[in-house]
C-alpha cells in the first residue's frame, strides 16, 4: 500500500511538473520540471517516507522498463541497418560530451584548495 501512494505521489508531481510547463509555456518538458519538484519536495522527511518504497519497487524492476524499448529496436530493425553506424557515433559522443560538461562543472563547484587532491 505504501508503495503505490508513493507512486502516486511520483505521479502527481510529474503531473504538476506537466501543468507547470504547460500554462508556463517553459522551454523545459514537463517530466523534467516535475523532477525538479520532486527533488524541492524530498527534503521533507514525510514525503522520503511516502517515496521510498515506490523508489524501491521500481528499482527492483528496472529491467522490465527496458522492454518496450527492447521491442522498439526490433522493429525497426531496418533503420538500425541503415543509420547504425552513425547512431553509434552520435551516442558515444554525446556520452562523451555529457561527460566532460559534468567533470568540468564539477571542478568549478569544488572549493579551489582542493582541486588537485584526491580523496
């Protein structure tokens, strides 16, 4: 039971997080301004109590999310064939873009003493 009223509160905030962006006209998809609202909302202990167990439950179950995306790749097998190649590229560059904006954001944030030690 616990799990499923912390599923929907993970609901109502991609909803509000949908509202928001829409009567907003936001340049941001919903879902995303829905997670920022979920993370505003996380510092109240009341709502980590009511999100744990929907968190746990569909960490338990993450594999069975990849299915449909599983079955999407299988039929359009023949975009695969064509554009592989370059899907390969694009996505190990964008990894690695996202990679290095993230290293490079994370040396600005860490104090300056500390930027050549290890921990």
């Amino acid at each position: 039971m616990k799990a499923l009223q912390g599923l929907a509160f993970l609901l109502l905030m991609q909803s509000g997080g949908e509202a928001l962006s829409h009567f907003l006209k936001l340049p941001v998809p919903g879902p995303v301004v829905g997670m920022v609202l979920l993370l505003l909302a996380l510092r109240w202990q009341p709502v980590q109590d009511a999100v744990a167990p929907a968190a746990g439950f569909l960490l338990q179950h993450l594999s069975l999310l990849f299915v449909p995306v599983g079955v999407g790749v299988m039929t359009h097998l023949a975009l695969l064939s064509s554009y592989g190649l370059q899907l390969v590229a694009v996505i190990v560059l964008s990894t690695w873009m996202g990679m290095a904006v993230t290293a490079q954001v994370l040396r600005l944030l860490q104090p300056k003493e500390n930027h050549g030690e290890l921990r």
